[in-house]
C-alpha cells in the first residue's frame, strides 16, 4: 500500500480526486485506507508534491 509522508503532503486532495476506489481522504494531509487500496499507483502519479510512496 501507498504511504503518505506526512511532512510533505499538502492536503490539496489531487490523490484522493485520482484514486478509483475512493481511498483517501485528505483533511491536513492525505489518510489511506488499507482496506480500500488496490494498489494501483494513481495517486502516486498525481501527487505534486511527491508526498506519497
């Protein structure tokens, strides 16, 4: 699963917009859920500030 760096992220919400399994929600910063991941990098691609792994 993806993981947000918390120090990084921006909370803009441009992974959360991304996702298809409407993963993450983005308050402060961006929050995963493990449950709903399928790993498939979307976010990853959009994050401008390369806040998640």
């Amino acid at each position: 699963m993806p993981t947000v760096i918390e120090a990084e992220c921006v909370g803009c919400g441009a992974c959360a917009d991304a996702c298809p399994q409407n993963a993450i929600t983005v308050g402060d910063v961006a929050v995963i859920n493990a449950n709903a991941c399928v790993d498939c990098g979307a976010c990853i691609d959009e994050c401008p500030s390369s806040a998640i792994q």
